[in-house]
C-alpha cells in the first residue's frame, strides 16, 4: 500500500446543523455545517418543513392551484 496518500482521518470532527444541533463523528473534514440534521428532519421528526428556493415553493403552489382550477372541454359534437 502506498504511503501518504490517504487524507487526515477525524475520529471527533464536529457537524454543526443551522438548527444548532452538533454531533460528533469520523469524517476527513474538522468541521463541517450543513442545512438539515436527524434533529430538524421532516422524516424523523413528522412536521413539515418547507426550505425555499428563489420562490419555488410559491410558483409550484400557483401552478398547482391554477391546474385545479381549470375544467375540461366540452367534446365537440360530431357532424353527421
């Protein structure tokens, strides 16, 4: 096995979630932040949690809405 080439293993790197939650694992990272953790989840905690985009929670709304909102066409009578 080659020497030196394997990166710096952190038994007790930190993961910090924006929710201020911080767990402890073995990563090649120190530290590391991220978005959603086991804490904050929708899965693992049973509540709806919605993280918008640039709006597209909205816009999928607005489409879903408008698309409800629309009947069907009457078919056209067949000429005899």
């Amino acid at each position: 096995m080659k020497q030196d080439i394997h990166p710096q293993y952190f038994p007790k790197a930190q993961i910090i979630c924006s929710c201020g939650k911080t767990h402890e694992i073995g990563s090649t990272k120190e530290k590391m932040e991220v978005e959603i953790c086991s804490n904050c989840h929708p899965f693992f905690t049973g509540q709806e949690k919605l993280i918008d985009t640039a709006g597209r929670v909205e816009k999928f709304k607005a489409r879903q809405a408008k698309a409800a909102g629309t009947t069907k066409t009457k078919a056209k009578p067949k000429k005899k």
